[in-house]
C-alpha cells in the first residue's frame, strides 16, 4: 500500500474516526485503525469496538492500493503533530511509514485478517438539520445519567412519528423532552430506539456541521442498529436494550402556579449564591408578587442571597434544587426568559423558555426538576 495525503485532511479524518476507540479494548486489534486505500483514489478510515463503529471517507494519491490496521490514538498524535505539508504511507513488511517533509515516523501494523467487519449503514430512514440535530441533543443530554450501572437511563430515547422526533432523557432527577422536525423517508414512518446520550452527544457534535445528517434505523435479527453519515463520514451504534420507563406522563396536565424571568441575571445569580452551597447541599428559591429570592447556606455556615424581579402569576412559594440542576436547566434553554411551573413545592418544577416576558411558553423544550425537601 501507498499514497499520498493532505496533512490537515488527514489529522481531522484520523481524529475523527479515532475518537471512539476504547481505553481497555477486549481485544488488541480493536485499539487499531483500519486504513484502506483503493485504486479509485479514496481512503477509508475506520473503527469498531462491537457497538460503535465509525469510517471516514477522504481523497488522496493512491499509488498501490491496500489495507492495513495501526494503533488509531498513535496515528491520531502522529497526524496532528505533523509538518503543514503532504504526507506519505508506505507499508514496508510488517511496518508502516509515515513521511511528511523531514519528519519520519515507523508504526508497527497489526493483523488485519483479525480485524471484525463493520456493520452495514443501516437503510436511511429520513434526514435532519445538524444544526438543530445538534442543538436539541445538547438539550436533553444534560438530564441522562452518567451512571453506568443503569444503562437504560445513559440512554436517549428517540421516538419518531411521521415528521415529528421527540428525545427523552432522565436521571430520575430531570427529565428533559425536545420536540424536532425532520424529513423521514416515508410519510407514515414510525420508530422508537434507544440510543446511548454519549454517543448521540458526540455523533451531533461531529456531524451537526454538516448541513443535512441522514439517519438511518434498523431493528430485528438480534441487533438494533442506528446510522448517522453526513460529510462522507459514517457511523453507526448498537441501541440500548430494555423498556423505558414510562416518563412523558411525570409532566403535570396544569399548572396553577407560575414565575417567568430573565434567563441570563437568573444564571449569574444561581452560579453567585450557590458558591456557599456545600456539596450535595440545595439553593433555595422563595418567590413573591415581583422578585424571587436566591438563598444557600444555612445556620454557622456561609451564606448568600440575591433578590431578582420576577412576574408571579398565582400564590407565593418556595423551592429548593440541586444547583448544579438548575443551571443544567437554565443554561440548556437557549430563551432569553424562563417559566418556571409549579404545582406543589415538593412536587417536579417545570421549566421552559419564552422571548418575552409576557409571551407565551415554547413547547419544543421541556426541562423537569425534582425539588428537594428543606426544612420549613
């Protein structure tokens, strides 16, 4: 195998394919790139760790045809670290080299024959914006557990009706929704998987520059795919297994009590008072006709407050939340205000944004905070 490379289209092509390789793989080759290189003039790049896989298509000089497996973060480094200049790969035995002005770098190859193969696209199922692809998995993303020992909730759950996406996600704390549009290839196209957040999160992210991603989804013969490509980049993951809790009914019919403010002041007040709230310890927010109250930090420990204006429609009332939740909240709205819905301080508080004070509530992004009982 040789060819001929762009630097810079390299380093982003490795370094993108790379990203998802695992710390620990199971087994050696699984640590590998897979570089392929065809007469036509293409290199394919690809990864896979049995769940997600990823491959990248770029142009180059493809004097010999070939394929060979290296260590992917190594040839990730090497690639950004390279001299502005073209880059040449040679295989010479059981080694690769890498040339590129004076620089010069041998990397060992791996087996290849023992390198599994990756699983097809799935058929596409519709296309979406990347920009708002990416927009709306920030959103919800915040709320998916990190916790490993619940996989159903690391996921998010996309259901798809027709032209309308709706993801989920909850920690058992928040639980957030965010309603999207896209264009499915048939009218009448249903479908509900689970996705891992970490790997919907970085696939949004890489792509979402894109312009239009398309997705794909197949289910059946044991293995639930999801397939993302935009850009002549390709990837694909194994969804989560299991039944989701049923969370779309946790959002309250009505709500009798409700505050709308600034979102921005609201943040920057959060983010002041809770630098006295000790860990696991909540900021507590009194509302009253035209302010709400922050507070945090109690008896011999420090304390702070901050009064802001707030419209209040309904009685008074006091909660108390994670500050690390709330700001998670606020700061996924994306609206110059927020409603807060309440009813019952210890009942879920229900966020959601509007562009103006008295207008109404957007309905695309719903945010639900569990309060946390304090002490009267």
């Amino acid at each position: 195998m040789k060819f001929r490379v762009e630097r810079d289209v390299l380093a982003d092509a490795v370094t993108w394919t790379a990203r998802t390789l695992p710390t620990r793989p199971p087994a050696p080759v699984l640590a590998g790139v897979r570089i392929e290189a065809d007469s036509v003039g293409t290199i394919g790049l690809s990864s896979f760790d049995y769940e997600v896989s990823a491959r990248s298509e770029i142009p180059a000089e493809v004097v010999e045809p070939g394929t060979v497996l290296v260590s992917g973060r190594l040839l990730a480094e090497i690639s950004r670290a390279l001299p502005a200049k073209p880059v040449d790969f040679a295989v010479e035995g059981n080694k690769v080299i890498v040339t590129c002005g004076a620089s010069r770098f041998t990397l060992l190859t791996m087996p290849v024959e023992d390198y599994p193969a990756l699983p097809a696209m799935p058929e596409l199922s519709g296309t979406v914006s990347g920009d708002e692809l990416t927009h709306a998995v920030a959103q919800v993303t915040v709320a998916a557990s990190r916790d490993d020992t619940l996989p159903l909730l690391t996921g998010v759950r996309m259901e798809i009706d027709g032209e309308r996406i709706t993801l989920l996600a909850t920690d058992r704390y928040r639980l957030a929704l965010r309603e999207l549009t896209w264009t499915p290839s048939s009218p009448d196209f249903n479908a509900v998987a689970l996705v891992r957040a970490r790997t919907l999160n970085d696939v949004a992210k890489s792509l979402g520059s894109s312009g239009l991603v398309n997705v794909g989804l197949t289910a059946g013969s044991g293995v639930d795919l999801i397939g993302f490509e935009a850009g002549g980049r390709h990837t694909t993951s194994q969804l989560v297994d299991g039944d989701y809790p049923a969370v779309r009914r946790l959002f309250p019919d009505e709500t009798p009590i409700h505050a709308v403010m600034a979102t921005a002041p609201l943040i920057d007040a959060a983010k002041r008072v809770s630098l006295v709230a000790e860990r696991n310890t909540p900021i507590r927010l009194s509302f009253t006709d035209g302010q709400v109250v922050l507070d945090a930090g109690q008896g011999d420990d420090a304390q702070a407050s901050e009064a802001l204006e707030a419209v209040l429609v309904g009685e008074e009332i006091s909660v108390a939340f994670n500050p690390q939740f709330l700001l998670d909240g606020l700061g996924a709205l994306g609206t110059d205000f927020v409603r807060l819905s309440f009813t019952h301080p210890n009942k879920p508080v229900e966020f959601t944004g509007q562009e103006s004070l008295d207008g109404e509530d957007s309905s695309h992004y719903r945010y639900l905070l569990v309060p946390i009982r304090f002490a009267s």
